[in-house]
C-alpha cells in the first residue's frame, strides 16, 4: 500500500497554470449551453466558422420537384460532401441510411403546397420526435410581412422554447413571398426580427447591394440559401460574395442537385466557403470534376 505522502507528490495539480476558459467561435452563441454549443459545432465547421449545408427539404409542400425524384438514388451519394443536410423527417426515416453521421436540421413547419398561402404554416413535428431522431438543429419557415406574419413568428418562438429545452438549436428561414421585395432593408427586418425573438441561426438570401449590412445588424451566425437554379458561375460567385460579406455558410439545394455535375458543384462550394477559393478557381475545379465523372 502506497505511503500517503507519496501518493500526494505524485499527482500533478499545475498549481501555477490557470484554468483557461474558452470563448466560443461562433457568433452570438458564448451563453448558451454546452449541449446547444456542441450541436453547433457539429454544423459549422470550428476551424473555419462556416458550414455547408445541404437542403433537400422542398419536398415538404412542392413534392419530387426535379433533382429530388429519387433521394436514394441521386441524393444520399452527396451527402458525404456537406457539413449538414437539411431535410424532412419522413426523408430522414425512409432514404437516409442510419449510418450517416452528418448533423441533421430538420424541417418542423408544414401545411400549405404550392397551390395555396404559403405563409398558412403550422408546426409540423413535435420536438420529442426530433430527440428521437438525433437532430443538431430543428427549422422552419418565417414569412415576415406575410399574409400569416404572426402565426408564422409564433410557430418560431415555440420552437425555440422546445429546443432551447432540450439543447437542440433553431435556425429561422426568411422566406419571401411573391409580393415582397427582395433588398436589404427587408431582410435586416426579418433576420434581425428572428434573432431577436430567439432564433440560433438565421437563412436568408444574397442581395448584391447591402448585404453586410443584414449581416452586420443580425447578432447570430447568417446561412445563404442558395435559392432557384442559376448559371454555375454565378452560383459560386454569389456564395463567395457572401462569405466575403459575413455570411457563415451557405445552404444550397437546387444549385447542387440540379446541376449537371452534383459531386464536382457541391466540391466546388466547398472550396468557396471553406478555403475562400474565388469564383473562377471554383468554376475550373468544377469543370475538371466533371470531366472526370464524364
């Protein structure tokens, strides 16, 4: 049995080196729980501070709208290139396989299709349900100045309390009805909005004119979405425009799947957001890609 005194001189307490207490990377999150932290890091990459997400989630009110025919087949190949997948929980249940290990950001809203009100959401998953499927973060639709604006700024804040809970982050979409306009001024309403009434992670749209404002003024972490089809050019252009104006991230759907070359477009992203490649290096790292495959 080891003397008692001896036992003491060999433990090492480093005395005379404090305890060093870590910030944390990611904006606006230095108060919240090591759960919510530990899921955000898990979506934005901690070195970089940005994250690639990808959104497969349109199916929820346009149905197999094209690209996301088949998710087994054309989809889940591509999950391995993204930092996140966003998606629906019946996606997630019947296609994605549970080998997966990317964070999953589930999408909570529902109700209308395309052929009525969009902004007519509910929450569409109860947050126990969520748990059960292992999310790093839950989202849903915001229609500020939407026909439903309150109801869909609700539907926000509950779940924000649901997932401020149990640990588990809430990214708010602005969407953008048919009538609204697409500037600056409107989406440092909407994000600024959400942020402040909870939300963890804003997506919002690229506007060439005034966007770091929108980032400037919004006090968490801003995601791209990358919106309808464009020319592959134009798409790395404008999510390299907006990490250089203080986005975190992107999350592209249709300007992957959609492309001719999904593997080479979602590389190429990659190395916009996370290596600040500029637009003309991505395009030829795309082309090369593809080559390849073809």
């Amino acid at each position: 049995m080891p003397d008692i005194g001896d036992e003491k001189e060999a433990k090492k307490f480093y005395e005379d080196v404090p305890m060093k207490t870590e910030g944390f990377f990611l904006k606006g999150a230095g108060a919240l729980d090591w759960g919510m932290k530990n899921r955000l890091s898990r979506i934005f990459n901690p070195e970089t501070g940005r994250t690639v997400m990808f959104a497969i989630d349109h199916g929820y009110f346009q149905g197999p709208t094209t690209g996301l025919e088949r998710i087994d087949l054309t989809i889940v190949p591509l999950m391995q290139y993204a930092d996140a997948i966003m998606l629906t929980r019946g996606i997630l249940r019947t296609t994605v396989p549970p080998t997966l290990t990317k964070p999953v950001v589930m999408r909570c809203s529902g109700g209308p299709s395309i052929l009525k009100e969009l902004s007519n959401e509910e929450l569409a998953v109860d947050i126990e349900d969520a748990i059960r499927m292992n999310v790093a973060a839950i989202t849903l639709q915001v229609f500020i100045g939407g026909e439903f604006e309150t109801r869909s700024v609700h539907n926000m804040t509950r779940l924000v309390d649901m997932g401020m809970r149990y640990g588990i982050p809430t990214m708010a979409v602005t969407a953008v009805g048919k009538d609204m306009v697409r500037d600056a001024r409107y989406f440092r309403l909407a994000c600024r909005m959400c942020a402040e009434l909870g939300a963890n992670i804003i997506k919002t749209y690229y506007v060439p004119e005034g966007f770091e404002t929108v980032t400037a003024s919004c006090p968490v972490p801003i995601v791209m979405a990358g919106g309808k089809k464009i020319a592959v050019l134009d798409a790395l252009t404008m999510a390299y425009k907006a990490i250089g104006e203080g986005a975190s991230g992107v999350d592209m759907g249709r300007n992957i799947f959609q492309s001719d070359c999904p593997k080479a477009m979602m590389q190429a992203i990659r190395k916009v957001v996370h290596e600040d490649m500029k637009p003309a290096e991505a395009l030829d790292l795309y082309e090369t890609l593809k080559n390849e495959k073809d």
